[in-house]
C-alpha cells in the first residue's frame, strides 16, 4: 500500500522533472544564441522582454529566453569584482544545469528542495529576474538581515547589468527611505521586516504618503522551512503600552511563590522518604537486588508510587532524576503510570494526585490545581474565589429580580458587578500566568536574565532574543518571579500570522535543503509543492547509524572519544547542539581535554557567518547550536577532503527529523566527502518525555556494560516515533494558531480596506457623510422594524436619540404621523443630519480664513478645502485605530476565555468564531457612532488659542479636537516582536 503511494508520489515528481529538463535545455540552446550579440544588445532584452509582457505574453512563454539571458549576463560577468559582506571577490558562477531547474520550479511556485551548498542563491535570481519583467513587487525573503544584506550584494550586479533595481531591506533601513526601496523592481529582506511594513502600513500610516509598500506579487522565500514552519508558530505583534492597565503580578507573586514553595517542599518530601526506603532495601547496590519479604515488598511498591507522584508534581526534581537513570529503577515508577493509566484506575488516580497542590503536566506544558490547592491558596491569606468566575447572566437576571431596587440602583449595581468580573478576571488571569512563570518556565532553558532583564532564549536557535517578549502577561509574571523591575502591560496595535501574510501573494516559492518531511504541511497549508531538485555532483556523505547511550554522562564521552579520533587525522569536525547551554557544556570538557575550538554564539549574524565560514579549515573544531549560521556553507581547506571532509557530530536528536537533516546537510557540499552522526541518550528530553514505557522495560533487559552503546534497530524506529510525535503535536500547534488568525484575517481584510479607502480617497468628506447616513439608517431598523429592546415602532425613541447624538432638533411627534413611510423618515433625517454636518464644515472652514485674513500679508495663502479634506480625513483614521485596537484587546481577552470553556465541552475554536463575529459587529456598529460623534466633535483652534488645561478636558481635547498647527501622527512608543 505505501509502496504504491510512494512510487505514485515518485512518478509525479520524476515526471515533472523531465518537464522542467526539457525546458532546462530550450535555455542552454537560447544562452547559445546569445552569444553572438553585444553586451549592449544583451542588456537591451530587458526592455524588449518587459514590452513582451505587457502587450500579453505570458512569463511561461518568455521563461527560457528570459533566464537564458541571465545566464548569459553571468558568464560575461566572470572575472569582475563584487563586493559582498565586506570582501572583494571575483565573480564566478554560470549556473548549472540543475540550479536552471530549480529556477523553474521556483516558477512555477513550488519549493524547490535543494541541498546545501548547491546555490540556491544563484538560483533564484532567474525567476526574480523573470517575475520582476511584470514591473510588480518581487520579494526575495531571508532569514535575516545579514543574508538579505548579503545575496542583494552578491547578485544584485547581474540584475543591475541587466537594467533593474534592487535593493536590501533591513532593520536599519529608516522608515523614510523605505517607500524608495519599495519601488525597486526585486527587494531582499526578511518575513518580519515585510511583514511589519504591511502592518504598519495598514494599520499605522497617517497617510497615503505614509505607506510603504506597493502590494504583494512574488515572493521567494530562503530557508523556506525556518520561515514558514519554525518561525510561524508566532505571529507577528506591533503593540504599545496599554490604556488603564490593571495587572497584579507584583502583588500575587509572593502568595504564588509560596504556594510552589509547598508543592516543592511536599514533592522533596515524597522524593526523600522513598530514597531513605529504597537505599535500606537496598536498591542502589550493584548486582542482582536481594529477595525481599512480603511486607517489603509494600514497602518498595508505595516508595515506587510516591516517586511517580514526585514525577506529576515536580518532574525536575533532583532525587527523582537521578533514581530515573536506573532503567530498573525507572521501570518501576513506570509501571505505576502504566497501572493509573488503566480505565478501572482512574478514581485511584484522582486520589493519589489529590495529594498534591498543583498537577503539572510537563509534556502538554500545562498544570492544574487540585482541590488542595485551592484549599491552601484560600489559608495562606488569600480568596479561594480568585478561582471562581461569574455567571454574568445569572446574576444580573438576580439584579432584575431585586425589588428593593429601582432602575438607577439596578443599573449601577450591574456596572459595579461589570467591574468586579472584569477584576476577578485580570486577577485569574495574572495568576494562571504567574503559576506558568513558576512551574514551567525554567531560567537558563526558557529565559535567562541579562543586565536585570528577563531575555527570553529561541527554542530553535537556542541564541537570546532581546527584545523580544513572552506575550499575554507571561513576560511580566517571570519578571516578578525572578524580582527584576516589571515592565508596563502592552497592547496589541495590530497583528498577523507570517502564513496569512504570505498568503496576500499572488505567487510564493520557496527553497531550502529541508522540505521533504513538511512536504504535507506546506500542500496543506500554503498549497505549495515540493520538488526534489538533484545535486550538482553526486553526494558523498556517510551518514552512521546513531549510537545510544543510557546516560548522558556516557554520551559525552562517547562523543569526546570520537572527536579526539577524527580529530587526530585532522579532519575538520563540526558539533551541533540543541542550546547554548549544551554548547557551553560541551565547551568545557573540550578545554578540560585542551581540545581547542571555537564555540558559536555569536550574538550578530555576521560574525555567526564569518566563523561557520572557517569551520572548513584542517583540524577545526566548531561548536554550534543547530541553526546558527544558516545560510552560509562551509567550504573545505585545500587538502582537507582527502583526509575526509568534515564531520558533522548531532549531541541529540531534534524534535524535528528536519533539523537533524539541515545538520547533516552542513558537510558533504557539491560531492565532498564528509560523514555525520548522532549520539543519543536516554536522559535527552527527546527521548525521557516522548517515547513509550515499554522501551523502558526494554532497556531493563539489554542494559549494556558501562560505556557501551546501545545497538538495537528497534531503537531507531522508536527515536523517529517520538519525533513524529513531536512534529505532529507542533504541527498542531501552527494549525491551531493558524485557525485563530483565520477568523481575524477576514475582519482583518475588511478593516485595513476600509481604512485603505479612506487614506487614499479624494473625498473622505464624501465617507463621512456615508457613514452619517449609514448611522441613520441603521438606528432607523433598531426603531422602527427589530423587535429587540425598544421594540417595534418607536419614532419618538428614534427623534430622541438623533437629538442626542446629533446637533439637529426635530418637532414633537415630527415622526410620529401614521401618513408617514419608513423611507420619508429616514430621508428626514439624513437629510438634517448631513446638512449640519456640512454646516459645521463650513463653520470651520471660516475659521481657517480668519487665521488667513489675520496672517502677515507676506505668508503663504492657507488652502483651506485641503487642511479641511486631510483633518476629517485624520478624524476617520484615527477613530477606526483607536477603535481597531479596542477589538483586537477584547480578542485577545475572548482567546484566553474560550480555553476556559472547554470546561463545558464546547469546541473552544467554534466559540472562538462564534463570538468574534459578534464582537467584530458590535465593533463595526461602535466605529460608525464614534466616528459620527468626532465629525461633529473635531475643532479648528485659532493660533494664539490655548488649548484647555485641566486633565480632565485634555483627555478629551487630545481625542476629539484638532489643532491644526500640530502634526496630526501622535505615535506611542511601539514594540515589534514576534511571539505567541
Ligand atoms: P545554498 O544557499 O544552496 O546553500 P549558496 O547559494 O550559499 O548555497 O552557494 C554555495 C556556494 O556555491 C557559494 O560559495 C557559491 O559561490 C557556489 N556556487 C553556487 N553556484 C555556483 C555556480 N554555478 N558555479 C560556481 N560556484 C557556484
Ligand atoms: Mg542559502
């Protein structure tokens, strides 16, 4: 059955790939005929190719000739200089046939998987270059700024030869220069960089001018892998402080430290007992354990169980560790897991965990509180209903019914209620954070704390990201966990998921070395295809079998004892780590062996680059965490492949079977010989969190002498279950958070158009008005036709509410005439509403021609339409921002909130959808009555005005009024970050 799938799979691919050859030799045979003309004549193509186009030929038909040009352009490039990332180089690369093919693919909008090493750089530049001949937006995406920096050095001089722009864009790239590098025909740059850019520009720029881009046509995205699947777990957040902040964190962390101190204190206890059992039974002595009595026998059992309790409530408990590294030992408190985990135990279960305070589940990253818990929260001085939330609905139907009570009275107690939830709220929240903080987020793993601040660590990369936050309260609460300063709660101003970024393309590719494992995800997903694309020169790499080793203690000197072999024959070695921290670790035992080397973590791309670079060099000894460096390829010293080529060391096996592979990709590069391996124990968190109880019994069986691997092929198989596991439970994790975006990429669109129309428009006093009018007839169905609270036909509910809302007055009973139609109704009040509206335009329109009149005779004349056009204008935008991030807060809020439905068996995704489409409608009904307050609010202030000083005035003063000597763009300090 698979072999059938698979050899349909292959036939697909092979037979795609003859496609694309046949075109791959239609380009040589065109680059031949090519060769005759002048540069001038070659260069001229662009301009030809570019006609083609837009009288219609389509790209697929110019394609070959197109890239037969570029390869052309390369082989009259040779021997020039270029300058890339500060070196002088000489220009030498004509692409291969296979690079040519990979160039089709990008194309043709797939991923081109191609190994390291085998140019992808080069590559595209031929579906750049034939893309960008549409004259729309080209995007080359990297995986940061030193590599966006870098491959715009190295091919933008073919591009330039041939007549186009092209520019780099990174961090350091100012705002007001971006527009200009927008314009280029093919952009560099990195997914945040762009996609920040698109949020700024729809959600932030205060005018036309202000925006950057020019839309979203082709991308090409580098390191396809690491964008859209690491990175993408995180969306992309602009946020700022938060309006009327109300976190607790420094007041709860001291109750919640105290309560993890019990938990700690209890497990130790449990953890302490049970060894002082086990050593008097001896347990820890070598050899076979002697024969117990029966009451012993309890005795060992319940010891047993209490270490598997330890493991539920603290599983990083010191004791426990170390009694796990005895398979025999550790199949023991398995077997308890094995026996809770049946369906006849589970009451048991429940008990035995109610001893603790808090369950910690280590492999979900989740915890819980047991009833004890909550008991000790509410006798160490705390309220035990920090854990209970309203039932809003049945209380206020409990207000209602209160007869001692009148309207006022009900009314207020239903605000004062409002607010109490919402504090009960923030308050559980704080909380749940706080008990993360301190159960699950362990410093120098997760974070670590640089010049009194919490740096978080990247998970794949394992390099500090300053900077960067933990979102949603986490970041604070570790902040008060660890004592340092507590930084101001921030809000989001806007955001979205890198997938649904690159889906505004009409077109993505994509290339790395690693795709084939993801090949589903990104079909799903992204509708991308991956192609297979061949090496250059045939691969010579070995890749061994993985040793593993019980311990970690044994691991490490398996791998010292490998490096000093290879390292004797001189053959440069390469080590990839998970985290700095094993980097570090493997540092010093190579100092202790006086085994020199060079360890990289490097906190600047560059530098990163600059040291991979020489990881080729005879004799070299480089220790790196996975990623670092990607992007640059190692290049053997002369000599060096004779002994070999370098050897890659794994110091465990990813979570990934992907990133194990980009690792062994790093050697072997265009047919250079070169080997890797992978040292395993079962101490990694890999192989302790995600592989089955059995192989525990197992090992029990075949434990080998000391120092010895283990060599079991069952092995290998169980290490890449795990992995799957691993990959399906992250894969999961990007769905999930997809799923949520989804539902906001609609509101999203619809917003950023809207807001789009009226920074672009000519007339935004012609939206205003609209948007009176749509008002008007919105409140018109609320009075007249919904039967929901004001009830059927209500034209004096109606008049009163446009008397409130609006500077108009209407007769008594002017609606209330049974002769009158819904629509005449309507029409008279549009009718009164939009004639003030344009009255109080024209009033401050006068007042602008007094500043005029007013002014010396010698300065410029006042366009007073247009100050007028820009301020209603900034009225628009700025309402729909204020009231935009208001919707995204109460997101946020009703994102945390579901999960706590799940309680309820409901579908928290469903709920999810279900009720931001209520909130996204009660936003667009509030936006539309907002916006018709400032229109009638906003206010011309003559110059020597000054504006109203009490606080309380200029609250409102900075919302509504608008001086118009001031630049309009008020800019709150912003963050830019990426994390979940
Ligand atoms: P990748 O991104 O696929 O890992 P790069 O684009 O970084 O690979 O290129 C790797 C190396 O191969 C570079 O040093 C480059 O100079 C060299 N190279 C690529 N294509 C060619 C070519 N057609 N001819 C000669 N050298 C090439
Ligand atoms: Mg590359």
């Amino acid at each position: 059955m698979f072999g059938l799938l698979k050899q349909i799979f292959g036939t697909q691919q092979s037979r795609l790939l003859k496609k694309y050859q046949k075109t791959v030799r239609q380009v040589n045979a065109e680059e031949q005929k090519f060769m005759s003309l002048t540069d001038e004549q070659l260069k001229a193509k662009t301009q030809e190719f570019r006609q083609r186009v837009a009288q219609g030929e389509s790209l697929d038909q110019i394609l070959p000739e197109a890239y037969a040009v570029v390869k052309a352009a390369c082989r009259r490039m040779c021997g020039n200089d270029v300058h890339v990332s500060g070196y002088d180089q000489k220009w030498d690369m004509i692409p291969y046939d296979v690079q040519i093919l990979g160039a089709i693919a990008l194309h043709h909008g797939s991923i081109a998987e191609m190994m390291t090493g085998e140019g992808k750089t080069l590559t595209s530049s031929m579906p750049l270059y034939l893309n960008a001949l549409t004259g729309k937006p080209v995007h080359l995406v990297t995986v940061n700024d030193y590599l966006a920096q870098r491959d715009c050095e190295w091919i933008g001089p073919i591009f330039r030869w041939l007549g186009l722009r092209v520019e780099a864009l990174t961090n350091a790239t100012p705002h007001f220069k971006r527009k200009e590098v927008y314009e280029a025909d093919i952009v560099y740059g990195t997914a945040s960089e762009f996609g920040f850019d698109y949020l700024r520009d729809n959600s932030m720029a205060q005018s036309a001018d202000d925006q950057c881009q020019r839309g979203h046509y082709f991308a090409i995205i580098d390191e396809v892998d690491s964008i859209l699947i690491d990175e993408a777990r995180t969306p992309l957040i602009i946020s700022g402080p938060a309006s009327g902040s109300k976190q607790m964190y420094d007041q709860l962390q001291a109750p919640v430290a105290q309560m993890v101190r019990f938990q700690r204190d209890l497990c130790n206890k449990l953890a302490n007992d049970a060894r002082k059992v086990l050593e008097n039974l001896g347990r820890f002595i070598e050899g076979e354990p002697r024969k117990l009595s029966k009451a012993e026998e309890t005795e060992e059992k319940e010891a047993f169980r209490k270490l598997w309790l330890v493991s539920k409530g603290m599983p990083h408990n010191k004791v426990l560790k170390r009694i796990k590294e005895d398979p025999n030992l550790r199949a023991e408190i398995d077997k308890w897991d094995v026996y809770y985990y049946g369906e006849s135990n589970k009451e048991e279960r429940a008990e035995a965990l109610s001893e603790l305070y808090i369950i910690v589940d280590e492999r979900a990253s989740e915890y819980e509180l047991t009833d004890k818990g909550i008991r000790l929260w509410g006798e160490t001085g705390n309220d035990t209903e920090d854990f209970v939330m309203f039932d809003l609905g049945f209380e206020y139907s409990n207000i209602d019914q209160n007869e001692t009570l009148d309207e006022a009275g009900k009314i207020q107690k239903k605000v004062e209620l409002r607010e109490a939830d919402a504090q009960r709220k923030e308050r559980a929240h704080n909380l749940r954070q706080l008990l993360r903080a301190h159960l699950l987020m362990e410093k120098d793993v997760d974070y670590i704390i640089a010049e009194e601040k919490i740096v978080i660590i990247d998970e794949h990369t394992g390099r500090p990201q300053p900077g960067r936050r933990f979102s949603d309260g986490l970041h604070q609460s570790i902040e008060a966990k660890e004592g340092v300063a507590i930084q101001g709660e921030t809000q989001t101003y806007a955001t979205i998921t890198l997938q649904n970024y690159f889906r505004l393309h009409q077109k993505i590719a994509g290339m790395t070395g690693t795709a084939m494992t993801e090949a589903n995800e990104f079909r799903e997903i992204y509708k991308l295809e991956v192609l297979a694309i061949p090496t250059h020169r045939k691969s010579q790499r070995d890749d061994y079998d993985d040793e593993v080793y019980m311990t970690e203690r044994e691991k490490y000197n398996a791998i010292l004892k490998e490096i000093e072999e290879v390292h004797k024959k001189g053959r440069p070695i390469l080590i990839g780590t998970e985290s700095v921290e094993v980097s570090e670790k493997l540092s010093r035992i190579l100092k202790q062996n006086k085994l020199e080397h060079t360890v990289l973590n490097a906190k600047n791309h560059a530098k990163e680059a600059e040291i991979i670079a020489m990881a080729g060099r005879r004799g070299a000894i480089t220790v790196a965490t996975n990623m670092a460096g990607r992007g640059t390829d190692i290049k053997l010293e002369a000599g060096v492949a004779e002994l070999g080529g370098l050897e890659v060391i794994g110091t465990t096996r990813h979570q990934s079977r992907r990133i194990d592979r980009q690792l062994r990709g790093r050697c072997a590069r265009q047919g250079d010989p070169g080997s890797s391996k992978f040292y395993v124990s079962f101490e990694d968190s890999l192989l302790r969190l995600f592989t089955s109880p059995r192989i525990t019994s197992f090992l029990q069986r075949f434990r080998p002498p000391e120092n010895e691997p283990i060599s079991a092929k069952v092995l290998n198989k169980s290490i890449e279950t795990a992995q799957k596991r691993v990959e399906q439970r992250n894969y999961q994790i990007r769905k999930h958070t997809l799923e949520y975006d989804d539902v906001m990429n609609k509101q999203r669109a619809e917003i950023y158009a809207f807001r789009n129309e009226v920074l672009r428009g000519e007339n935004p006093a012609k939206v205003a008005e609209e948007i009176l009018e749509s008002l008007c007839l919105q409140m018109a169905q609320t009075f007249f036709v919904s039967r929901s609270t004001e009830g059927g036909w209500n034209p004096e509910g109606y008049r009163q509410w446009l008397m409130l809302h609006f500077p108009v007055t209407f007769e008594a009973h002017e609606f209330d005439n049974d002769y009158l139609q819904l629509a005449d109704i309507e029409n008279t009040a549009i009718d009164k509403v939009v004639t003030s509206f344009r009255h109080k335009m024209a009033h401050e329109n006068e007042t602008i021609q007094q500043v005029q009149r007013r002014a010396p005779a010698s300065s410029e004349p006042l366009d007073a339409e247009g100050i007028l056009t820009e301020v209603v204008r900034s009225v628009l935008i700025r309402s729909i921002d204020r009231l935009w991030q208001e919707h995204l807060l109460n997101i946020d809020h009703l994102r945390t909130e579901v999960h706590l439905r799940v309680v309820g068996q409901k579908d928290p995704l469903l709920e999810f959808k279900h009720e931001a489409f209520l909130l996204f409608d009660a936003f667009s009904a509030k936006l539309k009555t907002e916006i018709a307050h400032a229109l009638f609010k906003f206010k011309m202030m003559m110059p020597d005005e000054t504006p109203p000083t009490d606080e309380k005035h200029r609250e409102i003063a900075s919302e509504n009024e608008i001086d118009f000597r001031t630049n309009l763009s008020l800019m709150p300090e912003l963050e830019f970050t990426q994390e979940g």
